[in-house]
C-alpha cells in the first residue's frame, strides 16, 4: 500500500487528538488527586492524616536475634541543637532482640519503685488512653505475627512475652502499665496548659539512666525540667518553643543523644551512681565501655492533642565500633573538647583518662588499617546519625553489625542482679538532695 498525503494527515489529526485527550485526562487527575506539595522540612498541615505504619512481618524467632537501625549520634563541632530528623512512622516503636529483656526490666522497676517512674496527674487521662490505643493500634498493625488480637483489639496477645492484655472496659490497670506490657521505650505525656506552658502530665519512665528522677520532673514544664541541660534557656528552649506550636499530628520526628557507662543498665547507669568527684575503678577493662544512645521521639496525639515524647536506650560496646572510620576519633574529642558544661552533665571526667590509652590505641590502629590518615578532619560522619552498614540492610532482616555482631543479653542480667544494692544507696543519696545525683552527701 502506498503512503499519501492523506494518510500522513490523518496521523496528524490523530496524534492531536490524542495529546488533547492525554492532557485532558491529566487535569482531571489533578483536580480529584491534587499533589501533596513538595516543602522542604517539616510542618504538615493541619488536615494531614496521621500516618499509619505498615506490616512488618517479623516473627518472634526472628526478633531474637534482630538488631534495629544503628545509631552513631556523634558530632563534631558539638553544638547544643535540636537535631530532630523526621521520622517514619514505621520507626516509632522499634523491634529488636533485647525487645523481651526491657519489657522483664519494666516489671522489675514497676514492682519495685511503682509511682516513682509510672505516674499520672488528674486531667491526663483522656491523653493517658488515647496513648494506650496509639501504641496498640501501633503494635497491631506494625507487627501483625507479633500481636495478634481474635476480636478486634479487645484482646491483644503479645507473642513475644506470651501475655494476653485485656482491654475489656473498665481497664484492670492503669494505661501506662498497658503501654509498658506493649513497647520497649519509656513515654512521657506532655500537655500545654492553660498559662501556655509545656508540662509532663503522665510518665511511663522506667529507664531514666539515672542522670534525673522522673519522679521530680512530674507536673513541672519544661523549663524547669530541663534546669540541668547546658545551653537549654539560649539553645534550645527557643527552638522546641517553636517547633510545638507548629506540631501537627503527622509531624514525627525523631533525634538521638548519647553518652557512656561501663554496663548496660537501663534504670539507673554506672557513671550515674557515682558520688561527685568519684572515678571508674581501675580494674574495669576498656571492652567494657559502652555508648548509650538515647534514641527519642516526638509526636502529637490528634484528640488530646497531648506531645508523646518517647526515650528509647540502646548500647554499642565502643569496641564493636572500632573499626568504624572516625568512631574512636570523634568518641576521644568529644570527651576531653565538647564545652565544659557538657562534659560536667555526662560526667566525662569520671572515666576519659581511664579510656583514653584505649582509644589512641584505637585511633592508630585505623590510621594503621588505612580507615583514617593522619589528616583526616575530625567531623560528624557522613552517614549521621546512624553508621554507614545502615544502607546495607532493611527493615525486614534487620541491621546486625556485619563485622563484630553483639548481644549484650547476658551481661545484662547479671548486672541486673546486683543493682538494686547501687540503686537503694544512690537513691537515697539523691533524695537528700532533691533531683541531683552527684552528691558527696
Ligand atoms: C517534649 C517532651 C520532653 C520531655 C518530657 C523531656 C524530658 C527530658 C528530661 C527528663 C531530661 C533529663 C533532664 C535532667 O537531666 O535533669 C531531658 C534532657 C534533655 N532533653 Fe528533653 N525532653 C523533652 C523534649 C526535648 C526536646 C524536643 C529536645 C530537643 C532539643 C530535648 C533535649 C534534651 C537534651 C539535649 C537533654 C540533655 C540530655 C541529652 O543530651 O539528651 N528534650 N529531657
């Protein structure tokens, strides 16, 4: 068949038609799916839907020996900041293979300190159970091989721990205690009040690490519970202040702190129970120094519009990031040149020159190792704040350090035995002197 000129306009013809419909078609997409605009940051807007997480399906064979994300929150230059990242809601309630270990720990300090670290004020209780059905809801749908329920959440077996929680009306416990039989990490409810204040309202707080008493900081704002924090009137105060009147329910974020015991308690930490002034004793090897990382959250709840403001501690032997290019580096520099104040509140000085032969060790074997030079600037790695095998797993089989793999469950529970004896003395310590723990008296 020959090709002519009308065939060629016919195609023509065709071609515009097409176009106008493909166009057309675009348009009506737009209009009943309007793009989510692209802003850079944070500040979702006030009609956003709350995020919901999705399945993970992990069993409770595999939790056992799963690792979560790996952080490494070390900077350098060490500025106060807030150093919030936005989180994923799929992060919000972590799973790892310690998950089993912090619930047994939250019993432990419930039945024996009870309201000192699970506590509620009259006026949080709406917020109290929104929490608990957030955290449910949460656990449900983020692990369905995890929790299981048979009617639609009114009973909700926990896999892990073998337990069936009743959320049957009247509830037998209090809220907290259902958050606390669900999730690892300690939850402080936070309200604004009348005046315009932030205060903690309720607190689930069983792993403060020892540097506070949750039990001083209940119903106080956040001014006067971050009294202790360096640079929290000029740094911080300001940013947080800004940050909460502009948080919406789907704003998440997340940050991390840290700093370093000889163990691996979570209730109350070595470098916490000693007397001001006190050193690590000289026996304790350098293979057992651990960073804490404190890995937080934040989040508002749409009904109460209550801040849940979540702390969950995770440790890393420093010797299971040695060969981590800068680790040791950064570790070494923030503990002798991070400002005076810092330094004071983590108490470097009870323990940095016992550490510091093992971290130049450290530092030369990288150097040694071809990991750093000589030269190499000191600064936040580029993978901040979590290290650089992050990229080389997922959610699904989980991050275990690839090279010096580690599971601190063990030592954990022998110190355990011997804590309640440093707890009753440092306690009673700090209750001679209110919320200060370094105390000679
Ligand atoms: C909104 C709920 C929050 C609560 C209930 C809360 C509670 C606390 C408590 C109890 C302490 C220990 C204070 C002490 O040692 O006496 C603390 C420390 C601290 N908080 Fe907050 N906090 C909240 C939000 C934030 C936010 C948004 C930031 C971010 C800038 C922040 C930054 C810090 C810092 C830097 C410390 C010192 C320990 C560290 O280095 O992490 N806090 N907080």
């Amino acid at each position: 068949m020959t090709v002519t000129t009308s065939h060629y306009s016919l195609l023509a013809v065709l071609c515009v038609v097409l176009i106008v419909l493909y166009f057309a078609k675009r348009s009506l997409d737009i209009i009943n799916n309007p793009p989510k605009s692209k802003k850079k940051g944070y500040g979702a807007s006030e009609d956003e839907p709350v995020p919901l997480p999705t399945p993970l399906n992990i069993t409770p064979e595999e939790v056992k020996t799963r690792d979560d994300r790996p952080w490494r929150p070390f900077r350098w230059p060490y500025h106060q900041t807030m150093s919030i990242f936005k989180l994923d809601v799929n992060h919000w309630l972590d799973m790892d293979k310690y998950y089993y270990d912090y619930i047994k720990e939250k019993e432990r300090v419930i039945h024996t300190y009870g309201p000192d670290n699970f506590d509620s004020l009259p006026g949080s209780e709406d917020a109290c159970l929104e929490l608990m059905e957030t955290v449910k809801e949460h656990m449900l749908l983020r692990y369905p091989l995890l929790f299981t329920t048979p009617d639609n959440g009114v009973h909700v077996k926990n896999e892990l721990t073998g337990e069936v929680l009743d959320f049957s009306e009247p509830l037998k416990e209090n809220p907290l205690v259902y958050i606390s039989k669900m999730a690892k990490e300690d939850f402080y409810v936070v309200r604004k009040g009348e005046d315009g204040a932030h205060r903690l309202v309720a607190a689930a707080v069983p792993f403060p690490g020892g540097s506070f008493g949750i039990k001083y900081k209940l119903g106080k704002t956040l001014d006067v519970i971050h009294t202790e924090v360096p640079y929290y009137e000029e740094k911080l105060k300001p940013s947080m202040e800004k940050w909460f009147s502009r948080m919406k329910p789907a704003d998440l974020v997340e940050r991390a702190s840290w700093y370093i015991s000889w163990d691996h308690k979570l209730l109350l930490n070595n470098v916490y129970a000693l007397k001001e002034g006190d050193k690590v004793q000289s026996d304790i090897l350098p293979s057992q120094f651990n960073v804490r990382v404190e890995r937080q959250t934040l989040r508002r709840l749409p009904k109460s519009k209550a801040i849940i403001f979540t702390n969950h501690p995770v440790f890393y032997s420093i010797d299971e990031m040695k060969d981590e290019p800068l680790v040791p580096s950064l570790i070494r520099k923030i503990i002798y040149e991070a400002p005076e104040s810092i330094c004071k509140y983590k108490n470097f000085q009870s323990f940095r020159d016992h550490l510091l032969p093992y971290l130049n060790n450290l530092v030369d074997e990288q150097i040694k190792k071809g990991l750093i030079t000589e030269d190499t600037p000191v600064k936040t790695m580029p993978t901040y704040p979590f290290a650089s095998f992050l990229k080389d797993s997922d959610d699904t089989k989980g991050w275990s350090n690839p090279k010096y793999p580690v599971n601190y469950s063990k030592e954990f529970h022998k110190e355990i035995e011997t804590a309640p004896v440093l707890e009753r003395d440092t306690f009673a310590r700090s209750a001679k002197v209110g919320n200060l723990i370094f105390s000679s008296t």
